[in-house]
C-alpha cells in the first residue's frame, strides 16, 4: 500500500501520542506541526518530503524524524546559556525566507549573506543545536560581531573531506559529514581560496541544503547544466533546504546564478550582467 500524506500524517499522531504536545496538519501546505501545549514552541514538517523518504527507506525514516522531532522538542524546553560553551557556537545557512524570530516574538541573531542565504548562529548541543537570538548575546554582554568570529573560528577547526566524481570533464566535490555544519562551510575562505587556487576553470559553489556543500570546477559550458540538475536535486531531497541557485565565487565573492537552458550562467535578476 503506497504512503500518502494523508496516511503520514495519522502515522505521526500515533507516534506523537503524548499530553504534552499538540499536533496539527495544514491542508493548504501540506505539513505537519507538532508543538508544545505550554509554550506553543514546535516545528513543522513537509509531509510530501517525509512520504518520499518513507517510499525510499521505509519505516527507518519515520523512526528518525521522530527521533529528530523529540529531541528538537526537548532542546525548545530548556533554557540554554552561552557563558563556558564558547566552542561550541557556529554559523548556520538558511534560506532569506527562513523565520528570523522565534514565535514568542523573540529575534534571532542572523547576519546578511548573499541575495539567497543568511547566516544565522547555533549553540551546539551534541545531538542538535539551538539557534541563538538576540537574548541569549545581551544576557552575556557580548557582541554580534564577537559572535560572528567566534563561530567562523569553530568553523575552520572542523574537517572539510570531500568525494569527487568527475562527469563530463568537470570536477565536482561533495562536503557531506552530516555534522550538521556541512552547508556552513560555505563561509570557510580559507577551504573556498585552496579549492579556487587548484580549479582549472571557474569555482562555482551550492548549498542546496543543510548537509551537503557542493563544489565544481566547471571546465566546459555542459559543467554549467549539470551543475543546475545536481543542485535542484538535492534541494528536493534535502531535510533543511536552502537555495537550488548555484553561486560563482569569484574575488572573494559569492553571485547567486541562474542556470539557463543554453548552459550559460546568468546573475540573478538585479545583478550586473
């Protein structure tokens, strides 16, 4: 019997079963919230995204997204502190679309990015992280730019290993270690300067979601298209998705692009072409 969302949906009631939370679906976006009854404080799932997992993997996926939605549940019900935990702050990218309160009104510490992404700040708590607002910072008497290089710091002493495949004599790399900062590494200069210096043709860099960063060394006009089904995707496929535009960097920067049909890249609308 095929899953539906339907189906999903009654299958994360049951699995969700608990006094202590409430549950609703929305039929218009199709998704599945799951929440405090106290603080109203929860998350939200695309149950189309969870049906494919389910089709693909099966009972496995259930298991981990509700493993996932409790511990994100439990993090929401603490209170956190950033005083001695120094380490364990790093950047995060979401999409500009992404909330930057939290539902009690309370802001978020982001920082601006690119025209696509925005960099936002987590406390690392092992299993998962919590994103930082303003409150967490003045509670401190820190500041936001002591934030910013403090987790930009923490960011270069983890490991960027990468699998390569070659396809059409472009190069492709895969960061994916599934730590949770695979999409952050984006901010890495450092890792993004070494993989500029050893490209034979232009570096252009994707963050279609959270746990991969994807980079090319695009050799010939068909890397441009290949590039934009690779990124599109795994933005489909992705737990936490941020952009299906791919981003050329150059000079220390980073232009968002589209990949038209004739596989040759143009800057988002608004840009200089």
């Amino acid at each position: 019997m095929s899953m539906t969302s339907l189906k999903m949906k009654r299958l994360l009631e049951r699995r969700l079963d608990d006094s202590k939370y409430r549950t609703s679906y929305n039929r218009d976006k199709d998704t599945f919230r799951v929440e405090w009854k106290d603080s109203k404080e929860g998350l939200s799932i695309k149950l189309p995204t969870v049906v494919a997992k389910y089709n693909d993997r099966g009972e496995v996926a259930v298991e981990e997204l509700e493993a996932h939605i409790l511990e994100s549940l439990r993090i929401m019900n603490q209170e956190h502190h950033l005083s001695g935990k120094e380490k364990h702050i790093f950047p995060v990218i979401r999409a500009t679309s992404f909330a930057t309160k939290m539902k009690d009104g309370t802001k978020l510490l982001t920082r601006e990015h690119t025209a696509e992404t925005r960099i936002y700040y987590a406390l690392d708590l092992g299993k998962s992280y919590r994103l930082i607002d303003h409150s967490m910072v003045e509670e401190e008497n820190w500041t936001e730019d002591g934030i910013h290089e403090m987790a930009l710091f923490n960011l270069r002493s983890l490991d960027h290993p990468y699998k390569k495949d070659r396809v059409a004599d472009n190069d492709f790399y895969f960061v994916s270690t599934q730590d949770g900062y695979d999409g952050s590494r984006i901010l890495n200069e450092a890792f993004l300067e070494e993989m500029k210096a050893n490209s034979l043709g232009e570096l252009a860099v994707a963050v279609p979601h959270q746990d991969v960063l994807i980079l090319a060394d695009i050799q010939n006009q068909t890397g441009y298209d290949i590039l934009a089904q690779m990124t599109m995707q795994f933005f489909a496929e992705g737990r936490i998705p941020i952009t299906s535009l791919p981003f050329i960097y150059e000079d220390k920067t980073l232009e968002p692009v589209f990949i038209l049909a004739q596989n040759r890249p143009k800057k988002k609308q608004g840009d200089q072409s």
